[in-house]
C-alpha cells in the first residue's frame, strides 16, 4: 500500500512549526529531512523515525516496525496528532543523529 499525499500533508502540517522540513518521494513512499539529513520516512501511510535511545526513551508504548523486508526496524509513531510531540522527537532525532 502506498502512502498518500494527504498523510504526507497532514504530516508536514504537525511539524510546520520546524524550519527546514522537507521530503523527496521515492516511489510510493517518503523519505523525511531535516536540516536536508534524513530522519525517517512516511511508509503506508506510517510515520517511521530512525533508531536512536534517546526516541526510544520518549515514547511510553514503543513499537519497533519495518518499512519492507529486510529493512532494518524503525521507530513506530503512533501519536501523530499531537505536534509538540512529534515536533520534540523530529529534534531528538536529527541532535543524537546528526
């Protein structure tokens, strides 16, 4: 299953409040930047956020899942509805990342 552009949208829209979001479409889905690093991609219709200890310490109910076989195991955020949450763990990521 695909990814749609009114996910992306809706996606984009929680964290406007952070300069230098971006994506690229890579064939169905999304790849996520910030500050032009990846941090995570938008797969069916899921927001996935790369590994880090200090994400996996901020979400209470963590869920590990993958994009596509062999793909390594991703950060699951479920709670895409609150945009000071996800906009704390986009910053978490690309600090412990970048």
């Amino acid at each position: 299953m695909a990814s749609s552009p009114d996910y992306l949208q809706f996606i984009l829209d929680q964290l406007s409040d952070l300069s230098e979001i971006s994506y690229r479409q890579m064939m169905w889905e999304y790849i996520l930047y910030f500050h032009w690093k990846i941090i995570g991609w938008i797969y069916d219709n899921r927001l996935l956020l790369k590994l880090t200890d200090e994400v996996k310490n901020l979400i209470e109910n963590l869920e590990m899942q993958i994009p596509y076989p062999w793909a390594k195991p991703m950060i699951y955020v479920d709670n895409v509805d609150n945009s000071e949450y996800l906009i704390n763990l986009i910053e978490t990521t690309y600090k412990k990342l970048y």
